[in-house]
C-alpha cells in the first residue's frame, strides 16, 4: 500500500510522465481528492476488430487516466501536455461529417464540409464494434456519442489515438470540455515551467562563463589579502582604518552572498544541496553575514576566524587547481599503502 501511495502522488504533477505500463508495473489511482473528475466510459481497443471494453476515465490536474473499472489499477495514462486534440464525434447526428473540437473557452464549435476548415483534424469515422459492455439499446445510443483524443507524436504516448464513448451525449460532451480546458491549464503552467528553466539555463550559462569564474576568484583572493592585512594591523576599534576594513568586509560579504543567490537560483533546489561546495559556500556566507552585526560581541571573532576558509573556495573556480588537489588527495592511500608495505618489509636491525 505504500509503494502504491508513493507512484499515486507522481501523478499530481510534478514527476516525468510515464509511458503505458506492464500489467506488472500497474500505479494506482490518485486520491478522490485529486480528481477532477471520475467516470466509467467504454475504450474502444487499437485492434482491427475494434473490441469495446468499460474503462474508469480520471482526470487530474496534469493527468489523463485509464484504470479498470473494478479497480484503482492504472491500464495507461496520458500527460495533458502531450494532448493534441480533443474532438467530439457524432457520426449519425444530423451534422453528419462534422467534427466538434472546444475553443479556448471550452465551448464546442464546429467546421463542416460547407465552410470554412477551422482545424486540422478531419472527421474521425465510427469503427466497427463489438458489444461487450452496454446492453444493446443502450450500446446503439453510445454509438453515437463518443469522443477522439489524440496524443502528439513526440509525447510519451508516442501519437496514439484513443476512442472513447459514453452513456449519453451529455456526458460526452462535459468530457470534451472539460479535457480541453484541462489541457490548456496544464499547458500554460507547462510553458511557465519551461520559461523558467529557460532563464536558468542562461544565467547558468552567465555563471559558469570563464570571466565570471575568473572576477569571483580575483575576489577571493582580495578579500584572503584583506583578511591577513587586518589580522597583521590589528587597527584599534575607533580607528579610521577600522572602518574602512569594516566596509571592505561588508562588499566582500555582499558580492560573494551575491553570487551564492545566483547559484541557488541556477540549482534549485536539490541540485544545489547536493553539491558539497555548495553547502560549503552557503556556511562561510552564512558566518559572514552573520559577523557584521555580531561582531563586537565577545567571543564571536573565534567565529569570524572561519572567514579565511573561504580561499578554499577558489578550487571551485579553478577548475585545472582543483583536478590537481583532487589527484593529490587521490594519490594518498595508494602512496601510504605502499611506505607501509615497505616500512614491512625493511630489514630490522
């Protein structure tokens, strides 16, 4: 029950879609809370004969679900941002040959063989069927109100084209509606992710630039020079030199607490924490910052001391500086191994 909580919460929105299932890998259904709406309809399968089997239709915020009708077992689901087109079919309805597609208020509208086409997708032909569901009269009537969603080629449903009716021209129709504006949300919210990660991608790419790279290592080892010269003069609290070493401190403090919100933007949020120079980044800033008004409080300039361990830093920009240290440091074992064996093997006096 826990797994199964666990792959119902990915499809609230925020894991990658997932292809069809292996009857093995079955997800479960979302919470009743998550839904925005739950009905059982019949499928039309993809074979030629062109079975009908009652199918559970589910929609979520960013979900379009097939399950069972019995059961909460996911048989395949379907992105709404890899949604084409949602259209409304009524082969014996007296506007025979026309296809009903919902504008973007979610109010249908449709395009004939007399005027004007108004979208791309002709009229879907009625397939065969075969009754397994509905009794008969009822079957005849669904017959009549069923609905197309089509898939884009390059999403994870791979362009698949999926048939769908229902009870009543009602219902079928609140389901093309419905899934149209569900569509159009989840593919505003899409191009709002996906604006954002653009952003980052530049200013990424602006952070990790050479001469960026190269100002903020110049930085680091100013504020190093700045911090041994004051730990050398040792200037009297009032004195004038102190200030200015105070105000040197605080654009230090500023650029550098600068270049960590810069980071964190670019990295957000678990890329970042997971980089131990940027944990190590956060903590010196996070002392600097707390230094300025701290720092006549007694005892606090042990605290200020972890300052200088920000020139440590500047393996993180110097990136031939930092495959040095890293080989060095790599080199130890194997090097301590080998004066061990040695130290073993000399002769005893």
């Amino acid at each position: 029950m826990a797994a199964a909580a666990v792959q119902a919460i990915s499809l609230r929105g925020r894991s990658k879609p997932l292809t069809p299932l292996s009857k093995s890998d079955l997800i479960q259904l979302p919470p009743e809370e998550w839904r925005k709406k739950d009905t059982v309809v019949e499928k039309r399968t993809v074979t030629s004969a062109g079975v009908w089997h009652r199918r559970r239709l589910v929609l979520t915020a960013e979900m379009f679900l097939i399950a069972r009708e019995d059961s909460n077992d996911v048989l395949d689901q379907i992105p709404l941002t890899s949604i084409m087109n949602v259209m409304l079919n009524k082969p014996n309805h007296s506007l025979f040959g026309q296809s009903f597609v919902a504008d973007g208020n979610g109010s249908p509208y449709h395009h004939g063989n007399h005027g004007a086409l108004q979208h791309k997708h002709e009229f879907v032909p009625d397939p065969p069927v075969i009754e397994t569901g509905f009794n008969q009269k009822k079957s005849l009537e669904a017959k009549r109100n069923y609905f197309v969603v089509t898939t884009k080629p390059d999403g994870p449903n791979r362009g698949r084209t999926y048939h769908f009716r229902t009870e009543s021209a009602e219902v079928c129709l609140d389901w093309v509606e419905t899934l149209n504006v569900a569509v159009k949300a989840a593919q505003r919210q899409a191009d709002k992710r996906n604006r954002w990660k653009k952003v980052r991608a530049k200013v990424r790419k602006f952070q990790q630039s050479q001469w960026v790279q190269a100002t903020f290592s110049t930085l680091i080892i100013a504020n190093f020079a700045t911090l041994i010269a004051h730990s050398q003069l040792v200037p009297d609290k009032e004195s004038e030199v102190e200030q200015r070493f105070i105000i040197l401190e605080v654009v230090f403090t500023a650029l550098f607490s600068l270049e960590l919100a810069i980071n964190m933007f670019c990295h957000w949020w678990w890329p970042f924490w997971r980089d131990p120079w940027n944990v190590f980044d956060f903590g010196i800033v996070l002392v600097s910052l707390a230094s300025i008004p701290l720092q006549n409080l007694p005892g606090f300039t042990v605290v200020r001391a972890v300052r200088v361990l920000r020139v440590a830093r500047i393996m993180r920009h110097l990136t031939s500086l930092r495959k040095i240290i890293q080989a060095l440091s790599a080199a130890i074992l194997p090097v301590g191994n080998a004066f061990l064996v040695l130290a073993v093997r000399a002769p005893h006096p």
